[in-house]
C-alpha cells in the first residue's frame, strides 16, 4: 500500500461487514489492513449526531478525562476521501493513540462531529458498533460499558 496513513475506528467502521455493505452500496474502495485495538486518551465515545439512517445517535469521540477505544488500522489515501464522504457531518482530526503495545502512535486520523448535541442512539446501530468491537477482541469490560448505553428504541 503506498503511502501508509494510520487510522482510528471507534463505531460502525469497527464493524467490517457494516462497512463492507455500505461500500458495495456506494461502489466505493475502502482498505483497512492490519487491525490493533488502540485507545485515545483524553477522549470518550458519546452519541452526538442524529442520524435518520441509524435512527438515533451515532458515535463521536469527545474530549474528556477518559479513554475511546477502537481500533487503529493501516489505509491509504483513497480510502481516507472514500471515508471522508460516508462520514457526513464529522471532520477529520489528527490524534495520537496507544496501540495494543502500550506505545504511543503519533498522527493518527480518527473522525469527530462537528456539530455536538446528545442522543440516545438505536439499538440496532448500538448493535453494529458492540459486533464490531467484539470482532477486533476490544477490552471485554469496554464491550460490557457500550453495552448499557441507553438506546432510543
């Protein structure tokens, strides 16, 4: 892959087989290669965007005295732009992440809404982002947390 850009997943693009029918939809490349879970510091996952879509809140990572945890894949460029026009109503920040090895990798994308309010998010949508956690083995008491977050429905 030319010109590695490491990314941050923390909702539904955890979840490859959510992120695999949106591509088809949208006949769009996505490659995400060599998944590790990683956690941001300083940061903690809410639901801050109301998506008709997802009927109710989908997830933002939000400054606070916490961690998010995801995972931190491998990708390129066009991957990023194809990534940036499913992820409507978010903007792209530069993070630094703690891998699975404690160490701490610089210059990570990761996305954040742009426009905070605060939902409950649906069940099935809660639904994805628990699946796709479990799929990268995220932290089992992480798993239990997201779990109990209130849904709309």
């Amino acid at each position: 892959m030319d010109n590695k850009i490491l990314y941050f997943a923390y909702g539904s693009n955890m979840n490859s087989k959510d992120l695999s029918e949106w591509r088809k939809k949208k006949n769009l490349k996505i490659t995400l290669k060599n998944p590790m879970v990683a956690r941001l510091a300083g940061y903690e996952i809410r639901f801050t965007q109301f998506s008709e879509l997802r009927k109710g809140g989908v997830a933002d990572v939000v400054k606070s005295n916490s961690e998010a945890w995801g995972v931190l894949f491998e990708t390129d460029e066009e991957s990023i732009k194809n990534l940036d026009k499913k992820e409507i109503g978010y903007r792209k920040i530069k993070v630094a992440v703690i891998d699975a090895n404690d160490d701490i990798v610089e210059d990570v994308i990761t996305y954040e809404v742009i426009k905070k309010g605060d939902y409950k998010p649906g069940k099935q949508y809660l639904k994805i982002i628990l699946d796709g956690a479990k799929e990268h083995n995220l932290p089992k008491w992480h798993i239990e947390k997201m779990s109990k977050v209130q849904t709309i429905n």
